[in-house]
C-alpha cells in the first residue's frame, strides 16, 4: 500500500515569490496534503498526492505563483497516448496545410457577361481555386492582363485575405452624349472633326467618300434612299470611323507621397514564448498552446510611405503609360490610339503641368433624327 502511494506522489517546485505564505495556506485550507515541505534560497519544495494537481493548479493561477511538477523518478506528470498525439498533431496541421492554398474567388462586376469574362481570364492566368499560393503570379501581372483586354475598365482591385482573392473592376468613365429617339429613323451625323478611315453601316447611303474630311454636324450616312422618284425613310444604322487629334491636358505634384506595398510578412515557428511559459508550468494548456505555435500561420501586409520625385523621365516611362489607358478606355471596343506627342510641360515650384495629343481611330457618328419634310 505504501508502495501504491509513493507512485502517486508529485514534487512541488516553487522559485521565491512574496505569496508562497499565502499559497501554502490556501492550499492547506482546501485540503491539499502536504508531503516533505522544505525552504531555502533556491525557493520552496514539497509533495503532493497526484489527485490533488487540479486544486493546486487552481490556487496557483490565483497567487499567479510559478510551479513545476515532476515524479520522483523525474519523469513527467503529463502522460500521453500515442493516438491522442496524432490526433492532436492532425487537427493543428490539416489547417495550416489549408492554409497554403487558394480556396476562394470572388469578383464584384456591374455586369454578369463581364464577371465571367474575368473568371475565364483568371482560369487562362491559372488562377484558380486549390491553387498554390506560392505559385500564383503577382497581383500586379494579374491586373496588367485584365486591363489589357477590357478597355471599359480603369482600374482593378485585388484584395487578398489568407486562403481568400476578392478582385473588383472598376469602369471606365461613360461619355455621356445627347439622348436622341432610337426608335425613330435617323442620320448619322459626325460628332468631331476627323478624316474618314471605312464604315461599318447595317443600314443608309454613304455621303462622304473615304479619306475626306469632315467637320462636327456633317451628315455622314443618310437614312432617306431614293427609289426613282420617291424617297424611301429606312434610317442609318451602324459606324463610321475616322482619325482625328484629341488634346488631354494633365497637372501633377511635383512630389508624389503614396502607401507602397513592400511585402507580405509570413510568420511561422513561433514557439519562443509558448516554449518558456511551458517550462515555468508544464501543463496541457501550455503544451497545446506550443504545439499550435509550431504550425500556427500569422500573414502580415507591410505598407511604407514613399515618395516619388516627379520627373521627364517618370512622367514619361510610368505616367503617360497610365494616361494612355484611361483614354484609351475611353473608347469603343473598335477604336485604338495611333499616336501620341507630348505638346509642352511648364514645371514651376511645386506643379508640373502639360498637354499630349493623342492621334486615335474611332466611331465618330451619331444619330440625328430625320424630321418630317426631309
């Protein structure tokens, strides 16, 4: 019987603390049988039955008082089975592992023809789900590519949140242009001054020959056909394109202050802490604690403020790029920009201001509705 006892006893260890009194007390107020107390400067040591661990553990977070627990023969207190362990491991290692993988992709888009027009230009990019994150391109080669081939688009943003994408368009500016009568028939009449390149008309009677210039109000395509001596009113439907110069003028900062993305801080094996606060306590609080830590996944976006100095060069190689894409945004899916030519830049002590001419393509037609009496 005394043999049983003795392999149920636990060693106390407590380092000097202005509470051991106190906690001795309490522990003996509450029944805990105290086995071999000794003192001394290293701190205070003593025996317990095992069954009386919860109370001590109890009392301890009370005084807030540090305590090591070991067998006699130095072995652990805290005694696991193999498939608790794996069990453990299991449930701490399946989320990291999911963790490392794209799971979910949404897009926010106006337009539902146009979110899965971006969902196949993703799944062309091989951004897909249960994708490796490591492997998927830069946000950066993901936005250039989408722009590229929606011109009604400004802008993409993309968010990234863990094991999350969330890309949001952002359209283009609409030129809003006078509200005519679709339904009644109509001219089509020049909307600017440009040269005629080709017409693209389902409908009408061409007017002006190709490469002729003409000047905003001129009727292009007439909606009235001659059929001997009656006039036929069938309206002008479809495009007609030209070239023409179109001025943009832009004012800048001399100095451009922006958030700048540096990097996504990926934390992992951070058991510094848990693996000291095991060591003062050996306890299975602590022990999970420090087995999550070793597996715990901690993602952190770094932002800096930088600066840009505005300069011909930056203007020329990262500005007018940008300038170029929104008007070209601007544009009917048909149209393009030819050219451009930078007219002047006036730098003064904090603004740079200036003017490019863009030589473009496009539909410069609109409808004109055809009055009784034409």
């Amino acid at each position: 019987m005394a043999s049983l006892e003795s392999s149920r006893k636990i060693t106390c260890q407590l380092k000097p603390h202005e509470q051991t009194y106190s906690f001795l007390q309490a522990l003996k107020l509450n029944k805990v049988y105290i086995i071999k107390l000794s003192t001394n400067k290293s701190g205070t040591t003593f025996m317990i039955y095992e069954k009386d661990i919860p109370k001590v553990r109890k009392i301890r977070k009370k005084y807030r008082i540090p305590i090591h627990f070991s067998r006699p023969d130095n072995s652990s207190v805290l005694q696991f089975h193999w498939s608790v362990l794996a069990g453990l491991l299991g449930f701490i290692l399946v989320p990291y592992i999911c963790s490392l993988f794209l799971w979910q992709i949404s897009i926010e888009d106006e337009s539902d023809e146009r979110q899965v027009k971006l969902e196949q230009e993703l799944h062309k990019l091989n951004v897909i789900e249960r994708k490796s994150l490591k492997s998927l391109i830069p946000d950066s080669e993901i936005r250039q590519v989408i722009l590229a081939n929606n011109h009604d688009l400004s802008w993409i943003h993309i968010k990234r949140s863990g094991a999350k994408m969330h890309i949001t368009s952002v359209p283009a500016p609409v030129i809003i242009r006078d509200q005519v009568d679709e339904t009644a028939p109509s001219d089509l009449v020049a909307l600017r001054k440009g040269v005629i390149t080709h017409y693209d008309l389902r409908s009408g009677e061409r007017l002006v020959p190709l490469h002729e210039t003409v000047k905003k109000g001129d009727t292009l395509v007439t909606g009235i056909l001659k059929q001997g001596n009656k006039n036929l009113v069938v309206g002008a439907e479809g495009q007609v394109f030209a070239d023409y110069w179109l001025e943009m003028s832009f004012q800048l900062p001399t100095k451009i202050i922006y958030d700048k993305f540096v990097a996504e801080e990926v934390n992992i094996l951070q058991v510094s802490k848990p693996w000291k606060a095991f060591k003062k306590e050996q306890s299975l609080e602590h022990l999970i604690e420090m087995f999550k830590s070793v597996f715990r996944v901690e993602r952190n976006t770094i932002f800096e403020k930088s600066s840009v100095t505005v300069n011909e060069k930056w203007i020329e190689e990262a500005f007018l790029p940008m300038l170029r894409m929104r008007t070209a945004s601007s544009l009917s899916s048909n149209g393009k920009i030819k050219d451009e030519k930078v007219l002047h830049m006036t730098w003064s002590n904090d603004t740079v201001k200036g003017k490019v001419l863009y030589y473009m393509n496009d539909n410069i037609a609109g409808k004109r509705p055809i009055h009784q009496g034409d």
